[in-house]
C-alpha cells in the first residue's frame, strides 16, 4: 500500500523490445507518459484502452500513472505499459491478483523477432535456390 514515506509504487512492464517503468499513486487521477498526457502519447484510441484496461477492470476510482517508455513501437509500449500498471496494482493489494490474471494482464509476452541467421536474407527466408 502507498504510505507517507513511498508516495508510490513502482513496477516494470517489457513486451519485445520496449520497456516502461510505471509508477501508480492515488493522490489524484490521469495520466503521464514521457511527460505527455495519454491521449497525446497515445492518440490511438485502441492502445488508449490497451493501457486503461486493468484499471477498467479493478474500477480503481483515483489512481495517478506515471510511466517512462522506451524502445518498440507504439503498440508494444502501449502493452508493457498495461503490464507495468498491472504489477503495480498486485503490489499494492494482492487480492486484485486472481482478476488480473485471469484476464492475461500479469503474462509477459515473451514473443520478439527471430534473429537473422547468416547465409540467409531473413531469420528463415533462404535465397532463391537454382538448379542450373
């Protein structure tokens, strides 16, 4: 729980190559990613719901979010993000747990692009094979 001395509760959500470090206070309510607003950072209205999707879910009344992202894309930010704020909601009540994970929120997707593999053009396409 989010006392005097920690003002708030800090936790770390990763999805391919993007990381956000989150941190969730209830002194008052919104949102703040790389020091913009969520509709600024995220003008997709799809990933504005990827990332308010666990708060949805616990209906929390007054939570302030604030996140910084780096690397990926917008869409993989958006969910580390949503990882992020989920973590931080079972630190600071474990009961939430069992709804989260029932809804994948607390899963980290492990999946990120495949290597490219030498002799190849990609990390499976081989060059066009020619018999004569």
């Amino acid at each position: 729980m989010a006392t005097k001395e920690n003002k708030y509760i800090e936790a770390v959500g990763r999805r391919k190559t993007s990381v956000a470090r989150v941190r969730i206070s209830f002194d008052k309510s919104g949102f703040s990613i790389n020091n913009l607003s969520l509709a600024e950072y995220f003008p997709v209205k799809e990933l504005q719901h990827v990332v308010e999707s666990p708060i949805k879910k616990l209906e929390v009344p007054k939570i302030y979010v604030s996140a910084k992202v780096s690397g990926g894309g917008i869409s993989s930010q958006a969910e580390s993000v949503r990882l992020g704020i989920s973590r931080a909601l079972v630190l600071n009540d474990a009961q939430v747990r069992g709804t989260l994970k029932k809804e994948g929120m607390l899963r980290r997707d492990s999946r990120s692009k495949e290597r490219r593999k030498f002799g190849l053009k990609k990390a499976r396409k081989a060059p066009q094979w020619s018999k004569r």
